[in-house]
C-alpha cells in the first residue's frame, strides 16, 4: 500500500475513533445532566413506605430512615456509596440515629449490567453479605463483563454454588418488586434518596434528595427529620403529663363532690 493511501487510511481511522469518543463523552454528560435533574423533581410520597423487602443497615428503631433506590452501575450512585455514605454511617447511622433502607432501581436501557448486579447483590443478601456485596461493587472498578460480578462474590466470600441458584428462582423477582415501589412515587433516574421519621417499620418521608449531592444535603434534611421526630415526642410527652394532671386532680376530689 502506498505511503499516500496508508496515511490517509490511518487518520480516517483516528478521525472515526475521535468521533465515537466525543459522542460517547458526550451521551455520558447528558446523561448525568438529566438523571441529577430527573431525580431531583420527585415529590415526597403521600403514603407511609413499608421497609418490607429492603435492606436495612442501622437500628431498627432510629428516628429517622434513609430510603435510597440505587443501581450499581450508575456514577452518582457510586460517588453517594464511596464519598457520602461513609460520613452518614459514622455520624448518623452508628450513633442509632438513622436507619438506611437500600432498594434496586437498575436502570437496564443504558447500564446493561446493571440488573445482573443488583441480582448478584440481592443474592448475596441471602447469605447475609449483601452490604459487603454492595460496597465491593461500588468500589471496584465497574464490571464490563457478568463472570466479572462471580469473581467478585468469591473475593468476598460468597457462596457461589448457592449464588447461583438463587440466581435462578426469586433473585429477579425480589428486583422487580422494588422496582415498582420506586415507579409507584415518581422515581425515574437513579439515586433517589426519602429522607423521614420513621414509625411502625415505615418511612414517613418529608424530603427528596435526588443525584449527588454534598454531604451537608443530606444532614440538612435529616437534621430536620430528627427535629421532627423530637417535636412529636415533645407534644405527645405533653400529651401525657395533661393526662397525668388530670388524674392527680381528680383523686384529690371527694367520691361524693363528683
């Protein structure tokens, strides 16, 4: 081949190989552009959200929950894992004050292993390691192949045997029913955070955070929650002494002057 025709295949070549990249970088920009946007405009439900089905990290009966619908391989979802969660465990959850509930909201249409994460994730959960699941998968370099995810759950202990048929029966199931949940109150884009009190094993939710916010976002609203909390306590305590009050005056009162 000519010198001439080798050049010039070569940078039609680079050109063609600059063009994929620009548009790759830029359908990844718009993308978070939109899922930051999306997420943030979801409204606080109506209804109280039951904790049934999710996965729990915290004290049972903190003041206040944190329900997040997460997709393992979106980047907002990582930069929440990796950076913010951490300060919210130490100050919040390790303390009792906050109960954090996870639900998988894969997002399938643009991170096509997205859904076979959050299964690996979810049976992991069934050998009680869905937490270390969880932070191995958001602090590793996100898996480009499925037998990538396996290797992960050997790293971590799991059983893969038992992974596997989990993986079979009600792994995508349980996937599923979050996935609905997260429909049902506007979810679009992932991460979503509910931030509420919490009564009765359900979130009562007052805030919506959505996409990758700073760290002082999320003590803002749950700040708020646990003021919340502390004012209902307040009347209710209240509510008892009045009644307490009550009582005392009117064993005082002679049977026959009542």
């Amino acid at each position: 081949m000519p010198d001439a025709t080798r050049r010039r295949t070569l940078q039609v070549f680079i050109d063609s190989a600059l063009s994929f990249a620009l548009i790759v970088a830029g359908v990844s920009v718009i993308y978070l552009a939109w899922s930051k946007s999306r997420a943030s405009t979801v409204p606080p439900p109506t209804t109280p959200l039951s904790l049934i089905g999710a996965h729990l990290k915290g004290n049972i009966d903190a003041p206040v929950a944190i329900m997040v619908f997460s997709d393992f391989s979106c980047p907002y979802c990582r930069i929440f894992a990796t950076e913010i969660l951490p300060k919210i465990e130490r100050q919040y959850i390790d303390t009792g004050q906050v109960l954090l509930a996870f639900r998988h909201y894969p997002i399938a249409a643009i991170h096509p292993l997205a859904v076979d994460a959050a299964d690996i994730a979810e049976c992991a959960g069934d050998q009680g390691a869905f937490w270390q699941m969880h932070d191995a998968l958001f602090s590793q370099p996100r898996p480009s192949r499925r037998s990538d995810l396996f290797m992960i759950g050997r790293r971590i202990g799991v059983n893969i045997s038992l992974l596997r048929e989990c993986l079979s029966t009600s792994a995508r199931t349980r996937i599923g029913a979050d996935i609905s949940i997260g429909r049902e109150i506007g979810v679009h884009s992932t991460p979503v955070f509910l931030i509420g009190t919490l009564a009765n094993r359900h979130l009562i939710a007052t805030h919506v955070i959505g996409g990758a916010q700073p760290f002082n976002t999320f003590t803002e609203a749950i700040d708020d929650a646990l003021g919340e909390h502390q004012s209902v306590l307040d009347r209710y305590a209240r509510y008892i002494i009045g009644i307490l009050r009550c009582t005392l005056v009117l064993s005082t009162v002679p049977a026959q002057s009542i």
